[in-house]
C-alpha cells in the first residue's frame, strides 16, 4: 500500500504544475493591466507614473517565466499576495470565509447520505412498484433542475408565501437549511439512481443465491451483502461529492448571499480581484486532488480486486 500511495502522489505532481500554470496564464492573458486594475479598484487615479510604480511592485515588468517562478514559489509558501480590494493577504481573505462554505457543504453531504442511501435501496428492493416508479420520476426531475433554479423556487415558496426561513445571509441554523437544500438536491437524485442501480446490479450475482440457499433473512441479505457491496462502488462519487459540493457552492452563495469563499470569489471577479482569482482556483484545484487521492486510497484498501491488480502490474 505505501508503495501505492507513493506512485500515485507522484502522478499527481505534473498536475498540479500543470493547474498552477494555467492558472498563472489565465491571469496574464486578459486584456487588462493588472496593474491599472490594482490602482482602479480602490476608485484611485491610474496615473502613468502610478501604473510604472505598482507594476514594479508586482513584478510585471519581469519576463514571462520569471514571474511564474516567483508567483508559484510564493503560493507554495501560501503568500497570494494581497487583495487588491481589502488590501490584506489572500490567504488571511480566504481562511475567512472558508469555514461558512465549509459548514454549507458537510451539512448538504449528511442531507445527502441520509436521504439518498435508504432510499436508494428502498427503490432496488420494490423494483417496479408504484413507489420505485415515483422515486424515479422524481429523480429525473432533480437531476435535470439546475440549482438555481432550485434556490429560488425554494425561497418563494418557504420564504415569500410560508414565511417560515430566511432569504440569504449566516446566522441561525434556520439560515442553512435552504441552501444546503438547495445545494444537496441534484446529488441527492444522482446518488438514489446510482445506489438503485448498483444494488439491482449486486442483486443478479451468484452470492445472493447463494444466501438465499442458506436461508438467511431478506434483510440480513441486503443490508449485510448487498448494500455493502453496492456502497464499495458509490465511495468514489461520495468521496468526489466533497469537492464538488464545495465547487458547487459558487452559485448557492450568490443566491442566499451566503458568505463563503464562492461570494468572495464572485466578488473577486467582478472587482478584477486577480490575486484572490488565483488563489480560489488554486484552491480548488487542491480540494479535488486531495479528496480523488483519499478515495483512492480507501478503495485500493477496502477492495481487494483493486488491490490485486494494482499489485500486479
């Protein structure tokens, strides 16, 4: 296994250099002098002499490679340089507003394990029933409504008619029900499919029979058997579900103003913010290498048809 883990952190590392290049290019190739930008933001005068200034500051007078080699031994040490809005570090901006996006994705992923694994298996175990009909229907339908769409439905209905929750900021739990609603619904659709669909899959195996043969309960035999093995194949789009319920909080915030690090992202690109920019993508970037090398790790550990091949080669 340590010889696993090893092979597959130095895959990943031509990646990484690979994002923190294309993240480093995307900035220097838009139209705009960062420098002007830097001086505009704050409703400053963009004068000649202020523009050759701040560019010194920066290092954009520098060539091209010199200037990614500086950037990217800074973001190694976490320097991001400033903001150009509040003038204060980028990771100080967003260790600030990580813990809000963080509390609105666990709290959509427990939404999603509770409601979706139980059902799930109910759809698998009554196949054909008025009930997996509807569950169905009802799945086609979540996965195909964007998440925006979702929010504001959402928010009419339980804040403008009911009046029962709030329309956007952080305060009460009351605050984070409708977004990690919100947030949690699409995944919730995808993921009763794929347990439905793995647990029919695991139904056809001869194991089952087998149990059957012995005389062992229903329910001893898809709870114990079944399920557990349709679990093993949904880890990886559990573990991913982390990363991109984090991505996916981009739009959420923007519809609750939610104050997380999507809200200041979007701050960040309306405002030319590049600094943050650079960092969010970074960040980002990071998240779903961390969680698709921790996913798999825990399959390579947890399956053994994995293993054995992966010990073969």
């Amino acid at each position: 296994m340590k010889n696993y883990i090893i092979k597959r952190i130095v895959s990943i590392i031509p990646i990484i250099f690979a994002i923190t290049f294309l993240a480093f290019i995307l900035i220097n190739i838009v139209p705009s002098d960062p420098a002007e930008v830097a001086i505009r933001v704050n409703d400053a005068v963009a004068t000649p002499e202020a523009i050759e200034i701040t560019r010194a500051e920066l290092g954009l007078d520098d060539p091209f490679f010199v200037r990614y080699y500086n950037w990217l031994r800074k973001s190694v040490q976490l320097d991001f340089g400033n903001s150009y809005i509040s003038k204060k570090p980028v990771l100080d901006e967003l260790l600030r507003v990580l813990p809000a996006t963080i509390q609105l994705a666990l709290a959509s992923l427990v939404i999603i394990i509770i409601i979706s694994i139980p059902i799930g298996v109910l759809s698998a175990v009554y196949k054909d029933s008025l009930f997996d009909k509807g569950v169905r229907s009802i799945v086609f339908i979540g996965t195909a409504m964007p998440n925006y769409w979702i929010g504001l439905l959402l928010i009419w209905l339980f804040s403008v008619k009911l009046n029962l929750l709030p329309t956007s900021g952080k305060g009460d739990i009351k605050h984070l029900i409708l977004p990690s609603i919100t947030l949690s619904l699409t995944y919730i659709s995808i993921y009763i499919r794929l347990i439905r669909n793995n647990m029919l899959e695991n139904m056809r195996e001869n194991y089952v029979l087998y149990a059957n043969v012995r005389g062992l309960r229903q329910r001893s035999i898809v709870l114990k058997h079944i399920l557990k093995n349709s679990i093993h194949s949904c880890i990886t789009a559990f573990g991913m579900s982390i990363a991109q319920l984090i991505a996916g909080t981009f739009v959420i915030e923007s519809i609750f103003a939610w104050p997380g690090i999507g809200m200041l992202c979007i701050s960040a690109i309306f405002n030319r913010d590049y600094p943050v920019i650079q960092a969010y993508i970074l960040m980002m970037a990071f998240i779903f290498i961390i969680c698709n090398l921790v996913v798999d790790i825990i399959n390579y550990y947890i399956d053994p048809r994995m293993r054995k091949g992966i010990d073969a080669k």
